[in-house]
C-alpha cells in the first residue's frame, strides 16, 4: 500500500498515481490530469515575492 494521498480528498492512491485521483482531478481542475506550470522554483519565488509587495495589508481587521 501507498504512503501516496489524493491533494484533493487526501484518500490513499494507487502506485501508479501521483497526485490527484482522475475523479478529484475532473472535479477540481475539470481535466483528467492538473495542469503543468511552466515555472521553475527560482521563477516561482519570484513570483511569489511579487505578489507579496503588490498586496496591501489591513492588520486588525
């Protein structure tokens, strides 16, 4: 059995999958498989970085 979990219902998958069941997948994403981002790890801390010093935060609120 598996250590492998569904990111989705987090119920135990099948050796063969990776990720999302093919049912969770069509749920969550509307496709058989999620999607691919085109982005390395570098690329995506960047990205995140951005998006942090466009966001404006309300503390107290």
């Amino acid at each position: 059995m598996s250590n492998k979990r569904c990111l989705y219902c987090y119920q135990p998958l099948a050796k063969d999958t990776d990720e999302f069941h093919e049912k969770c997948c069509r749920k969550f994403f509307g496709t058989s498989a999620p999607p691919l981002l085109d982005y390395d790890n570098a690329q995506m801390q960047e990205l995140a970085k951005q998006i942090v010093i466009k966001s404006i935060a309300a503390t107290g609120v």
